[in-house]
C-alpha cells in the first residue's frame, strides 16, 4: 500500500548506487562519456533535428542514436514507437540494468524526471492537426506517446520489471529530484531497489523557447566566465539502479558510488529568474550536506547547475560561496554543461552520473573554453583535465518554477 | 506512525469556482451542458465543458506572478486557496511549513499551443512572455509564490491515477515532518487539441477543465473530520498486466467495503474506456458517484474531483467512509479511501449533502 506507509527505519539503511547508464552528445554508455567529460570535449554542432534557419543561434549537442537499438524485450510495434527521447531513456536504463545485474522483478519503483517527455510526438501532433486536420493516420499513437508516462511503460516493458512509475517534472531539477526521491523511497523503508534517471530530448519548440527568452548563447557556452552570453541546449538521459547497501552487498554487486545526501526546496522568486543571492540553492546544498552528515571542507568537486547565464551563475557562485566558506578558495568546481550543453529534465541524472565518474575514476571533468572568472567566483573553475582524488561529490540543479535541488555522492572505495 | 487528515478541500470545475458548486452539480446529477470548441480545418466544432468564468475577478489575479499565466495556474490557485483557508484562519497553523503537489496530465496547453504556433510562423517573434508558462512546473511555481510559505513543491505528471500518488507523497511528507500541511493539486486546462486528442482516443468523452485540491495535515484539530484511511499500490499497466487486471488488483486492495459507503468512480460515458472499471466494481453494490458523467473528461482534475467529492461526503457526515477508484487511461490502477475520523467533530460546521448516489 502507498499509504499507510511502512514503518520508517530505526535507521535509514545506506543507499548505494550498483548501475549507471548515460546516453549525451558525447556517446553512448560510460566510456565514451568518461574519456569526453575527462577531457572537456565539447559536443556542439548546428541544429540538425530541426529548421533553425531563422532561429538566433544555430547550434546544440545532438545525440546520435544508432539505427538499430540493441535487443530488448520491446516488441516490433513498441520499438517504432520510440521517439528520441524514448530510445535515449531506454538505452540508458538498459545500460545501467545491465550493470547492476538485476533480473526481472515486481514491484520495482521507477522515478523519472523530465520537462518535455515525448513532446516530439506533441509537435507532430500538432503539426498534423493544424496543416492536415482531415489526416487522421497516426495521430491517436502521437496522443498516447507524448505522455511520458508511455514512454516509462516502455522501460519496464523493455527490461522486464514492474511496479510503480513516478515522473517528476520540477523543470530543470527533475532529473536531481527523481534520483533524490528514490534515495527518499529506499531510506524510508518504501522500497529496497529503484530505478531512477532523467531524460529529455531536443525538440523546436524547447529550442525556440529559449532562444526567444535570449538565454541561448550566440557564441560559446562558458558556466562562470565572466564573458559568458549564455546557454547551450544539449539532449540526452541518465539512468541509475539504487539499493541499499545491504542488498547490494547480499548479491555480490559491484558498488559504483553512495548517494548520502539530498535537499531539495523551492525559491518562489521568479518563474524563471533565481534569487539573486541563491537563497534557495544555499538551502539545499545545506540540506544535502546535513543528511549527508558531513561539512562543505569534506567535499572534494562540486558539478555546479552552471548553465552559463549572467544570472543563474551570478546566484550560485554566491551561494556557493556562502556555503562553503573558506573552503571555496579550493573547492574544484565546473559545470559539464560546458561540454554536452543543458540537458532539462535530463541535466540532474546525467550530471550525477558524472560525479559516479568521477569518484570511480578520479579526475576533474574540465570547461575547456573558461579563461576569465567571474568576479563572483570565490572558487576555482576546473579548466583543464586533472587527475586527483575525489572523495564525495556534489551535485547541484535548479529549474525554472524555482525548485532547487542538491546531491551528495561519495566514492566507494 | 501518525493520522493523517484532510485539513480543507477545494475545487474549480464546469459548475463553478468552489466546492459548494461542484457538490450542487453532482447533487442535481444532471450532465452539465457543452460548450463548443472550434477545431481548425474542420466545420463541425468539438464540444468541451469549460469552467464558466467567476462572478467576480479573484483577488489573486492581483498578485504579480499571476498576471500573464494561463487557466490551469488561475483554477489551481482557486483551489488552492480554498482548500487552504481554513488552515490559514487558524492561529495554530499560522507558521506552517506547507508542502505542496501539482499532478497534471496535460498541463499548461494553451500556452504551448500558442508558443508553438508562433515558432512555426516565425520564431524570431515568438514570445518569450509566454514561453515560461508552457512548462508543466509553472502552476506550482506560481501557487507556491501565492502561498509564500511554501518549503517543498513537485509536479507530478501522468495519468490520472497520479493524483493519488500524489496525496501518499504528501503523506509521506508530513509523516517525515519535512511539511506541516500538504496541500495536493489536480488541474487541468482545455482547448480544442486536447478535445482532438479525446476525440480520437475515447471519443464519447467530453473534454473538461478545472481543479481540484486537498490540504493534509497531522493535526486533528485542523480537520475537517476526514481521515486518509488507504491508499492502494499502483497497479502499473505492463505487458504482463492489463488495465482489467491492475483495476481488479486495486479492487482487491481497498478491500470489502461497508453498505454504508460511497464509491467515488471515474467512470464517463464510455463503454469501452469504462469497461475495465465497471468490470472491477461489478459487485458494488453501495452509493456511488461518478463525477465525469456530470463535469466531463477533466484528467487529473477529475481525479481531483473524485477525490473531493468523496471527502465531502464524508465530512458532512452522511457516510462513514468513502472510496476512490483511478483506473487511469495509460500508467496505472490506484484507489483510496476517506474515512470519518474517529474524534469528536461536533465543533466542525455541518456541510451540505453530497449527492448524485445511486444505490
């Protein structure tokens, strides 16, 4: 039963994170991602997907999906009707079932966080009504699979489990807020095992909404340099399997990383603009820290929301700052946003994802293109590849609407 | 482990801007009349049952975060602020940390239609004004900033049966004490896609548009003499379970219920959308209400509906209990049920009669 709940533990058990899938512009899987965040690679190109000829700026980072997914337990008739979106999700979350080892199960909790879900459908179907209102072909699956509930469906249908879908939609922070609701699932006794990710794919109108609020970079997307002008779109998913120590100890997994801490919380200062002092963003790293019992001095990289705009890193360096003291002046910071764009619904995974690299494999993702600080920075912006230890990892996201979200990941070790 | 009760309830729907309203249309159990909705390229119009427009202009459309948002955020709001007025009257809850739960189906679809339009005719003059308000977090944004003491708020989207995932979040909130009040929000907006879309998914359907709210607390002193009694599992529609199956799962979960029940039902005016509904409360043989066949086809606010009503009946007393059952369209099967609350609530005003029973 949802309600009433069970029992909360004596003590909220330790959640460990046993499969990551991650699909950007920069590849598909962990590897090819490793080696492009390891060396700042940037993924950017012009627009393919769609006609930005009279957009202002003309470029993205495009996935490319392959034409032939690898095998699944999706039907034929479920495999067309996978959009982009669609197949990044289920390829990241093969990836990390796959990883994990898990096998078919009932009641397996999956979270999702997205902002548009299978809007491409929507656009279609839009399209279709509006130019060719009497075609009807088609359109009845465009209304179903633009509801990014089908698309969760196809998960559980493409690895065989089942249980309850849940799909947040805090903006930008989704993908943060459904890997921070599912550790909330496991450490209050709801559920031993979660899978939890975010996806979004690039769409014309997500596209031209941005660039009509001028928010899209006309030149190159630099998260905290003091000539940034803006963000870049970029596409793509993130999965993770979550379990509690104890259960991943029990079969013998392989332990990628713990997820200790997460905070989450909502400035109501704008729709679209943050606090201009990040009041919120210092809530929530606050909180994650707390849950996670440590201090700012014990984190070792912080993977900031950093879109590159003059106001959401003018908001979070200070709030960076603020929280974490004197231990700014050395706390590696850098947004991957620089390398593979800003992801929306997908951001939140992905990035946490990134943070799993680096506390696996022990390097700073770079911004490659960063040279002059933002004169609100009190912390060194990591801008070229580093080779160091990393220990815990925070993560943070932010969205339109005002939800702010943190995570805190440790290394396993 | 702490009760959980429901603290106020509100509601936006075709028959008007409170719960009062909604209770009288199901009352009279008459299906409200149609409006029509002009669809492009075609000559023969949909029909829709739209929120009528309020006898006066709400107070909160002064606020300035409400200024250009679209009708999902205005009946949200109203909902919202209904649902809440009680708690915010009283001097024990005057620091109150509120939760709150937006779940939406379609969202904000006028605005995105309209954005979307725009970009297709020139997106150089697309309008960044309204570009914002197309996101599905917008209504929760912006009923956070009305509330203001808002410490925690997610959108929950899927099918309507979300919206009582949505009420066992907030639950599960209030339980942890990261909230001390959580207020839960269905709502929806129409326009002549979403009628389209209806009209090829389940085309006996009427599209509809509103809200609905509910206000959790822990104190039973700020109740309205309703207790969350269950909430079931989802029962997610998969290849190896059928709608059928998950709405007879849920069935199976709420368990046998007393004569002097009521079932609120989602079920509409369609024989095949209906069917595995109808097939999982065959042997019901209680009071039931179905508020779609009176409002229309509001997605989640119906859910909402749904759940008003029965919370409604149960507080004005004139049933013990009363269950809710989501068969929802695409994701999943989930049912609650609302029961009288075991305290004294001679002190709470007797509401009016709920209605449209048929035995």
């Amino acid at each position: 039963m949802l309600f009433p709940l069970k029992p909360l533990p004596v003590a909220p058990p330790r959640v460990v994170i046993t499969g990551a899938g991650i699909v950007t512009a920069l590849g598909l899987g962990w590897k090819l991602n490793a080696a492009g965040f390891r060396a700042g690679r940037r993924a950017f190109r012009p627009v393919t997907l769609f006609d930005v000829s009279r957009q202002r700026v003309k470029i993205a980072a495009e996935v490319d999906l392959p034409k032939v997914l690898p095998a699944t337990q999706l039907n034929r008739r479920q495999l067309e009707r996978l959009d982009r979106a669609g197949t990044m999700l289920v390829l990241a979350a093969q990836e990390a079932w796959q990883q994990a080892g898990w096998e078919a199960a009932e009641n397996l909790p999956l979270v999702l966080g997205t902002t548009a879900g299978g809007m491409l459908f929507g656009e279609a179907y839009y399209r279709q009504a509006l130019h060719q209102p009497q075609r009807q072909r088609r359109q009845a699956i465009r209304a179903i699979h633009y509801q990014p509930q089908v698309q969760a469906r196809m998960v559980l249908d493409a690895l065989g489990f089942s249980g309850p879908i849940t799909i947040l939609s805090n903006a930008c922070a989704s993908g943060s807020n459904a890997i921070g609701h599912a550790w909330e699932l496991i450490r209050c006794g709801q559920a031993e095992r979660v899978v939890a990710g975010g996806y979004d794919a690039l769409g014309e109108m997500v596209f031209s909404g941005f660039d009509s609020l001028q928010a899209l970079s006309p030149t190159t997307c630099r998260p905290f340099d003091a000539r940034r002008d803006g963000l870049a779109l970029g596409e793509g998913a993130a999965v993770v399997n979550l379990e509690t120590l104890e259960s991943a100890q029990r079969r013998g997994a392989e332990i990628l990383g713990e997820l200790t801490g997460y905070g989450t919380s909502i400035d109501g200062h704008h729709l679209t603009q943050p606090h201009p002092q990040g009041n919120t963003t210092l809530t929530v790293m606050k909180q994650a820290c707390a849950s996670a019992g440590i201090a700012p001095g014990e984190i070792d990289y912080l993977n900031a929301h950093g879109t590159g705009t003059l106001l959401n890193d003018s908001s979070e360096a200070l709030a960076i700052n603020e929280w974490a003291g004197r231990r700014a002046a050395t706390l590696p910071v850098s947004s991957t946003k620089a390398s593979i764009g800003h992801l929306l619904g997908g951001a939140g995974a992905v990035e946490a994802v990134v943070c799993l690299m680096t506390l696996r494999e022990q390097w700073l993702p770079p911004e490659i293109e960063f040279e002059t600080p933002d004169l609100a920075c009190k912390f060194p912006i990591v801008n070229r590849p580093q080779d160091t230890r990393v220990n815990v990892a925070l993560s943070n996201s932010f969205g339109f609407g005002g939800v702010n979200a943190t995570l805190i990941l440790r290394r396993w070790a | 482990m702490s009760k959980i009760f429901v603290a106020g309830l509100g509601a936006v729907s075709p028959a008007g801007w409170n719960v009062a309203a909604l209770r009288d249309a199901l009352d009279k159990g008459e299906p409200l009349p149609t409006q029509t909705v002009a669809r492009p390229g075609w000559e023969k119009p949909l029909q829709a049952r739209l929120v009528p427009n309020p006898p006066a202009r709400p107070k909160f459309l002064t606020h300035p975060r409400l200024r250009r948002t679209s009708p999902v955020t205005h009946y949200a709001a109203a909902a919202a602020l209904e649902a809440v007025a009680a708690l915010r009257a009283h001097p024990a809850a005057k620091n109150f940390r509120l939760g709150i739960v937006v779940c939406l189906q379609s969202g904000c679809v006028q605005y995105s239609c309209r954005f979307y339009d725009e970009t297709l005719k020139n997106p150089a003059t697309a309008s960044p004004m309204i570009f914002p308000e197309t996101v599905y977090a917008a209504p929760t944004s912006h009923v956070a900033a009305l509330l203001e003491n808002v410490v925690l708020a997610y959108s929950l989207v899927g099918d309507p049966s979300a919206f009582l995932q949505g009420v066992a979040l907030g639950a599960q909130w209030l339980e942890e004490n990261r909230v001390d009040a959580c207020l839960v929000i269905g709502a929806e907006e129409t326009n002549w896609i979403i009628a389209d879309a209806l009209w090829h998914l389940d085309r006996p359907a009427i599209a509809a548009a509103g809200a609905g709210a509910l206000c959790l607390c822990r104190d039973p002193k700020l109740s309205t003499g309703v207790e969350l009694a269950a909430v079931t599992d989802a029962h997610t529609y998969s290849a190896r379970q059928d709608r059928t199956q998950a709405a007879q799962a849920m069935r199976v979960q709420l368990g046998k219920n007393s004569s002097g029940e009521l079932l609120c039902d989602g079920i509409g005016n369609s024989p095949r959308a209906d069917a595995a509904e109808r097939a999982a409360w065959s042997d019901w043989a209680g009071s039931r209400v179905s508020p779609k066949r009176i409002l229309g086809e509001g997605l989640m606010a119906a859910a909402a509906w749904q759940c008003v009503a029965a919370c409604d009946a149960v507080g004005s007393g004139k049933f013990s209990a009363a269950s809710v059952s989501l068969v929802g369209s695409n994701q999943q099967a989930i049912g609650a049920r609302f029961v009288r609350a075991d305290f004294d609530i001679s002190h709470l005003s007797a509401a009016a009669t709920t209605g449209n029973i048929r035995p």
